[in-house]
C-alpha cells in the first residue's frame, strides 16, 4: 500500500506543529532526547507496544516530516500545559 501525497493544509500544519514544537522545547531547555524522555515518562498508558516517544519522533515532528499519532500529541499538549501554568509561578 502506497502512501498518499500529504495536502497542501497537511503541510502547512506540520510546518506549524515543527515551529510550535522547537519554540516550546527552546524556551523550556529541552534537547530532542529530553522532550522525548519526559513525554514517555508523563505517558500514563502503557497498553501499547511501544510506549513513550522516541528522540527520532521528536525530530521527525520537528522536521516536518510526520503527523503524529493523537496520543503524542496529547502528551505534548499535557507537557505544554504543565509548564505553562508552572511558569506564571
């Protein structure tokens, strides 16, 4: 099975989550390694074969290359949330 061409919209919102995905680990100090680190270590669902998410992801994402799973970004969006919250402190 082939994969399909992404949209022009898709693009656009890989191009948009890469930006809001290095702004974030920027201003927070995070290295690919430790993004990846902390969101496996916040993932509370251990069903899946592979749980966390890996340095490769993370660069992918970064890239534009992927879209990622719900669960990764669901993870980040929690991540995200902690350390906006944390940061008005």
């Amino acid at each position: 099975m082939t994969k399909s061409k992404p949209t022009e919209d898709e693009l656009e919102e890989r191009i948009a989550r890469a930006q809001e995905w290095g702004q974030f680990r920027q201003e927070f100090g995070f290295t690919q390694k430790s993004l990846a680190d902390t969101l496996k270590s916040i993932d509370t669902d251990k069903t899946g074969k592979l749980p966390g998410v890996s340095r490769r992801t993370i660069q992918m994402i970064e890239a534009g290359l992927i879209k990622p799973h719900a669960h990764t970004l669901a993870l980040f969006e929690e991540l995200k949330r902690r350390h906006e919250r944390n940061k008005d402190r």
